[in-house]
C-alpha cells in the first residue's frame, strides 16, 4: 500500500520515454536476438551483440513510425515462434524467421494486420505445451493451449484470440503461461491481485473465459505480468488456519 518511488525519474527518460522491458544481459552473443512489436503491429528483430556497445546515452534500436509506440520486447534464440495479440481479441502466431535480422535504424516489418482502430496489446514466445492466458479489461479470463493458436506466415489479419462481449470488455494482456506460473493482474485504480494460473479454467479460443478478478464501476484492468510461483511460508499457512479455525468458533458462538 506504499505510495512507491517512480522509476522514470530514477533514470532520467525525457520527452515522454518509458520503459517497456528490462532483460539482465549476460552476454551479448550473435544466436541471441530481440524481437520488437509495436502498438501499430510493426515487427522487428535485431542480433543481440549489435546493442554490445552501448553509450552512455544509449543506442537507437528500432525507428517508429510516427504515432506509434514500442509495446514489447522478447528476447529470442532464432527458434521461438512468436505470438501477438491485439485489443480486440485477434491474435497470430509465426515464426520468429519470418521477420530477418536487421539494423538497428531500420522500422521492421508488418507483423500483424490490423483492423482500423484495433492495436497490439501484447506478444510472446509460443512455447510448446504451454498456455496463452488472455485477460480482458473486465476482469475475465482464460488460458488457451499454445496449440490452438497454428504458425501462419507473418502480417496476417490473425485468428480469434477472445470472445469478446460487453460484459468482459476489451483484451488488456496476455502472457504464455504454465502451471508453474502466477499472474499479477493491475487495475487502473491501482488494485493488484496474484492469483496461480492453474486456478483459471482451461478454454478453447472461442471461449469468454471466467471471472478471474472482480472490477469495480468504471474500473478496468491494465495490466497483467506473469511470475514464478508464490511459495507458501509454511508458518503464514498455519496462522491462516489458526485464524479460520477462531473464526469459524466465533462463528458458531
């Protein structure tokens, strides 16, 4: 519940700028790649040892056409496929060698197409025998298996990702998730909630999911982020049961 300490500030970003991804970088080698998506559906992926030499002031790693924004940044090894998902609950899924290695000054190329007023709200690597966890605006959810979701060549209008309706709102994030994974799910009114994966139901594509976390009038959900597992602490675990059991006295009292 404390206020926090703004990270924008701490590292002195200008003219707007915000961070959209942090990655510890052990070494800079030419097999490793990130891969970039914009909120305009742009893709673009460059060879991890061209960013070695960074500046004080940094580098330019990707030019953005204009009204368009970096939405996400996956680090790759040249055999993920990759998936993108948008606003509206369309989503493809490529191989990441559909989109060459290039300079850090050049845009990219079309990922995906978009329908006029959908954008990117996400991508991720496709791992095989894992989930895609979709999350809407209204608290609803699901995971689908990565399986559902074929490899089609890139800048394709995509396949559904949601069923989207009035009562579970728009798609605000998606993660690739297993049963070893929480998800951390933020409101615009600054609620967050962590929940295990394993604890939302399984659907298939054209599913509207469950509710995952309840939202309040006129709030929505932002943001998701997937995370290890929360180890209980076995003696937090027995005073939560000591309580229930005091609880459940008063109770009948």
């Amino acid at each position: 519940s404390a206020k926090g300490m703004n990270i924008v500030n701490l590292l002195e970003l200008e003219n707007g700028e915000k961070i959209t991804a942090m990655f510890p970088i052990q070494e800079f080698a030419d097999d490793k790649f990130l891969f970039f998506v914009t909120r305009q559906g742009i893709a673009k992926r460059i060879v991890l040892s061209d960013l070695q030499n960074i500046r004080r002031a940094g580098l330019r790693a990707l030019n953005l056409n204009e009204d368009d924004a970096l939405v996400d940044v996956r680090l790759t090894d040249g055999e993920q496929n990759i998936l993108i998902a948008t606003h509206d609950g369309k989503a493809i899924c490529f191989d990441e060698n559909e989109v060459r290695a290039m300079g850090r000054v050049a845009t990219g190329v079309r990922g995906i197409k978009l329908a006029e007023g959908d954008y990117v709200i996400g991508a991720a690597r496709a791992r095989k025998d894992a989930y895609v966890l979709s999350i809407t605006e209204n608290g609803y959810g699901k995971r689908t298996p990565v399986e559902e979701f074929t490899v089609h060549h890139r800048g394709g209008g995509g396949m559904m990702l949601h069923n989207l309706t009035e009562k579970t709102g728009l798609v605000a994030g998606i993660a690739v998730v297993d049963s070893e994974n929480d998800v951390m799910i933020i409101t615009d009114d600054g609620v967050i909630i962590r929940t295990g994966v394993e604890e939302i139901r399984e659907c298939g594509r054209g599913s509207q999911g469950v509710i995952v976390m309840r939202t309040g009038e006129d709030v929505q959900v932002i943001s998701i982020a997937r995370t290890d597992k929360e180890e209980e602490d076995p003696a937090e675990a027995e005073e939560e049961t000591s309580e229930s059991a005091e609880n459940a006295e008063s109770t009948e009292e």
